[in-house]
C-alpha cells in the first residue's frame, strides 16, 4: 500500500495534518477553559466579598437575626448551594440548614473541603482559598474572618486579641453554566477540527492529484503504450503540466520511429517480411503502426 | 559478495523498523503516565524541595507547542530532502521531560492528551520517514542481489 506513489505522498500531509490540528485544539481548549475558570472564579470572589462587607455590620453588632437574613437572601441566588460561617473550630454557626438542598448536591463536598482548611496549623487558613471542581460541578470559596481592631474590643461580645481568624465564610456556587459553556465549546471545536481536517487532507490530495498524480499516470501509460511499439504520432495527446519531461519522452520516440523508418528504407524489399527487429523486444506488436483505439486512451487509470 | 548484500538487508530491515519500536515505548510510558506515574514510588519531600517550585503550566504549554512547531517542521524537512532519518530518541526523551514537568505540577491530567497527540504526530512521522527510507535501501539491495543471481546464473 505504501508502495504507491499517492500513498507516500498523502500519508505524511494527513499524519502532520490530523496531529497539529487535534493538538492544537486541545491546547487552545486547556487555555480557553482556564481562561473561563477563572473568570468565574474573580465573579464568585467579588460574591463572597459582597457578602462579607454585608454580614461585616451585623458582625459587629453582634446581630444575629440581620446576619441570618443576609444569608437566607444570598442563598436564594441562583446557583447558590451553600453559604455558611464557621467559627474557628469548624462549626457552623450561621447556615442554610432550613433550606438543605435536595436531591444531588455537592453542598457535602463543599464542606469536606471548607471544614480541611480550617484545621489548626493548616498553611493556608488565613488566606481565602477557591476550590474549583468540574467533575460534580462546582466553584467554592472559603474567606478567613479576621480579627480586627473593632473586634477584640467590641463591647457586644470579646474576642482575644491573639487569635488572628474569628471564623470562615464558605460559599458553594454551581458552575453548571459554566460547564454547559465548555460543553458547547468543545463540540464546536471537534465540528471545526473534522472540517479544517478534511478540508486541507482532501484539499492536498485533490491538488496533487490533478497536477502531479494525472499528469504522471497519463505519462506513464504513454511510456507503456510506447514501449509495445506505438508510434509517436498515435500516442495520446498530453497535457502540459509535467513539462520538459513529457516533451523530451516524445522526442526519444519520434527519434525511435525515425530510425525504424530508416532502417525501414535501408533493407532489402525481400527480407522485410521475415527480418523485423523490433517485433521480439516489443512483445510482437509491430512499431509504430498500433493506434490508441487499440489501446486506449489511459484516462481512467490509476497508479 | 551475495552473503554480503544479504546480511546488508537484513541490518537495513531491522533498522526499518527502529520507529515503530519506538512508538511502542512512546506508548508504553503514555499509560504510565496517564495513571500519573502511579507505578513509580512518589518523590520525597528532599527531592521536592531539591528541584524547587515547578514552571507555571502555561510556560510548560508554551514550550510543547514551539516544540511540536520545530520538531514537525524538521521531520518534514528531512523527508522532503530524502535525507537519512535521525534516531527518533532524543524526540522520545523530550516528550518524557514534557510528561515530567506536567507530573512535578500537578497538571498531568488536563494536559495529558496534548502531549501524547503531539507525541503519536511525531513519533508516527519519524518512523515513517526512517520505514519509508530504509524500505528504499532494501529494494536497492534487492535489486542488486537479483543482478548478482542473474550473473550466477
């Protein structure tokens, strides 16, 4: 199969070909889907920010009821799964247990994650950290609440002054949207990868083969044709795309013909019949006297 | 002298098919990696230490592409100039550094498909040019071997 000229010519251009494109896609997706990611990670972060500057007051004051509110309010926002604070240990304190979503949910995987950065001497517990999971579909945020100033001495309720993180605000949020965007991305991207593939590999075979594969099997069945003893001036008409090669071809086999036909002249009218030199090396036909009707034309042939 | 061309031959098969060897162990060390080395014993806190802070996984995605840029455009290169393959080794061993960087930042698993098509892309060209190449060298052998078979003769 490799053998054959059109083969060795394609086999590469496709290989090349389908492994840049599917690469290429797959790169372009790996950076788009981060890119996503992460615009949607800064809009769950600005989320949590607002809550926290809202729940900040209630804080202070020690409301309970308010802080309550603001957060059965955030958590009837679309998308959202869970909202809770946590005091220092781990413990919820403030949550959306009244409303425990039902049916599948990845509130439980958000707390198994919020509740393991709070572990004491855990490195990053006083930073605000972000969990993204694609697989049950998810953003979470979990924000340290630090101690202030106004906290450890507030007159409503005392904290240490030593203890640097007075509880943890954590925010689930559904990233189905998110995924549903990726989805339509992805298979867009494989519709586009299958059409650039068959464009440029049956674009380059179509190309090749009008000016390289035909002009060379037209060529080829002319060199046969010739070789069995037709004349010059009955081989098929050629085109032009392969050149000086096709014209210096028809030149050795006019120049053939011409010195059949003087040797022709050159012997004796008695011994033609019997004496014809090129008849046992051309497979018994005789030269320069076979038409194409007899052989063909060589269009529909292939390699 | 015929013993000579058939020995020639032989060499020259075997080397025909040093590519698709490698494609095997290209292949081999894609699924170790596609269970994240799980076969390996995991690095030491030291060795993690030793090697420092891995490149961000975006610079490491910048490289593979200006490596799977250079290294299609050289093997295409070498094919079309009919020149002699080189060994497809040194390709095998920058796609397992590849492999290595994104394991050390714990990006293996998104990134995974890109190295392993890239990988298949290259190695598959390569062994076809080094196929293609000695498969030429064996027809000449052969066909000397017949002019010498028609001398005997």
């Amino acid at each position: 199969m490799f053998d054959n000229l059109i083969a060795r010519a394609i086999v590469p251009v496709t290989i090349a070909v389908t492994g840049f494109v599917i690469f290429g896609c797959l790169l372009l997706y790996s950076f788009i889907k981060s890119d996503m990611t992460a615009e949607a990670v800064r809009h769950v972060d600005d989320l949590v920010v607002t809550v926290y500057k809202s729940t900040h007051y209630a804080m202070m004051e020690d409301d309970r009821d308010s802080l309550r509110n603001i957060l059965a309010n955030v958590d009837t926002l679309d998308g959202v799964e869970r909202v809770r604070i946590y005091d220092p240990q781990g413990t919820p304190k403030f949550s959306d247990f009244e409303q425990e979503p039902v049916g599948k949910t990845f509130a439980p995987e958000v707390d198994r994650w919020s509740t393991s950065l709070m572990k004491d001497g855990h490195p990053e517990r006083e930073s605000t950290q972000y969990k993204v999971d694609h697989d049950n579909g998810f953003i979470a945020v979990t924000m340290p609440i630090l101690n202030e100033p106004q906290c450890s001495t507030a007159a409503c309720h005392f904290h240490a002054d030593s203890k640097p993180v007075l509880g943890f605000l954590s925010i689930g949020l559904s990233s189905a949207n998110l995924e549903k965007t990726l989805a339509l991305l992805r298979s867009r991207m494989i519709a586009f990868s299958v059409m650039v593939l068959f464009l440029t590999v049956g674009g380059v075979t179509a190309l090749l083969r009008v000016n390289l594969f035909l002009p060379i099997l037209r060529l080829t069945y002319n060199v046969e044709q010739a070789a069995t003893g037709t004349a010059e001036a009955d081989l098929p008409e050629s085109d032009h795309k392969l050149g000086k090669l096709n014209r210096d071809f028809r030149t050795l086999v006019r120049q053939r013909d011409q010195a059949w036909q003087d040797l022709k002249a050159l012997e004796p009218a008695g011994r033609e019949s019997d004496d014809r030199p090129d008849e046992s090396r051309t497979g018994g036909a005789p030269a320069g006297h076979q038409s194409v009707a007899e052989t063909g034309s060589g269009q529909d042939q292939e390699a | 002298m015929r013993k000579q061309v058939q020995a020639k031959i032989k060499r020259l098969e075997l080397r025909s098919s040093s590519g698709l060897w490698l494609l095997a162990l290209f292949t081999l060390l894609s699924m170790a990696a596609f269970r994240d080395f799980a076969i390996l014993p995991s690095l030491s806190e030291e060795v993690h230490a030793f090697l420092g802070k891995g490149p961000n996984p975006y610079m490491i995605n910048w490289a593979l592409v200006v490596y799977a840029f250079s290294a299609l455009i050289m093997v295409l290169t070498q094919m079309a100039g009919n020149k002699k393959p080189a060994s497809g080794l040194p390709h095998f061993a920058y796609l397992g550094g590849f492999y290595g960087f994104y394991h050390l930042t714990y990006s293996l698993e998104e990134n995974f498909w890109a190295v392993f098509v890239v990988g298949l892309t290259i190695l598959g060209l390569q062994s076809y040019h080094i196929w293609n190449y000695y498969h030429e060298q064996i027809q000449e052998q052969k066909e000397i071997l017949a002019e010498l078979d028609k001398l005997v003769d």
